[in-house]
C-alpha cells in the first residue's frame, strides 16, 4: 500500500509540482484583477472627492441625508439641511450619490 502511494507521488516526475501550482497562481491574478484592485481604486476616488470638497457643494450622506456644506475641518463637516445643521465625519460622504445629485439631469 505504502509503495502504491510512492509510485503515485513519483509517477509526478519534476513537472508535477509545477501543474498543481499554475492554477494556483491563476486563481490568485483572477482575484486580483476582478476584487482587489477595483476596490482600491474606489477607495482612492473617494479620497480624492472627498478632499476637493469645498463650501457650497451639494453632497448625499451614507445615511441618505441631502445638504448642503457650510463648514469643512480636518476630519468633519458640517450639513446645513431643511431643518437645523448636522455635523458628520467625512467618512459618511456618499460618492455615488452625491455625484448623482450634482450632475445635471439629461432632457430629451
């Protein structure tokens, strides 16, 4: 029984190693490509919108809240909306939604 498996595990000759790893490496570039990269280049468009933020702009929290800014800190702002002013971090801005409210609706 023990020689079986010898012969099996020699019956791989040098290359056998090799053709258990390439798909390996296949699988990891495919995550890469298709998970971890799109993800970092979100995260640095967020950044980047979140820092060319200025007073007067229009923005969309995570939470949904629509306003407008009134006062930019480090690491705050603070939302004029309807009713009264929120301050949120700038971690709660929504990209997405806030470029929705700020690009100009197409008429047909």
């Amino acid at each position: 029984m023990i020689a079986t498996i010898f012969l099996q595990a020699a019956a791989g000759g040098a290359f056998g190693s090799y053709s258990t790893l390439i798909p390996m490496v296949l699988i990891i570039v495919v995550f890469y490509f298709f998970m971890i990269r799109p993800q970092v280049k979100k995260q640095k468009d967020q950044k980047k919108y979140v820092d060319e933020l200025k007073k007067g702009d229009k923005v969309v929290t995570t939470a949904g809240i629509h306003g407008r800014i009134i006062d930019l800190n480090d690491s705050t702002f603070l939302v004029e909306v309807e009713n009264g002013k929120i301050r949120f971090d700038k971690s709660a801005i929504s990209l997405d939604a806030s470029k929705a409210l700020n690009t100009p609706a197409v008429v047909k």
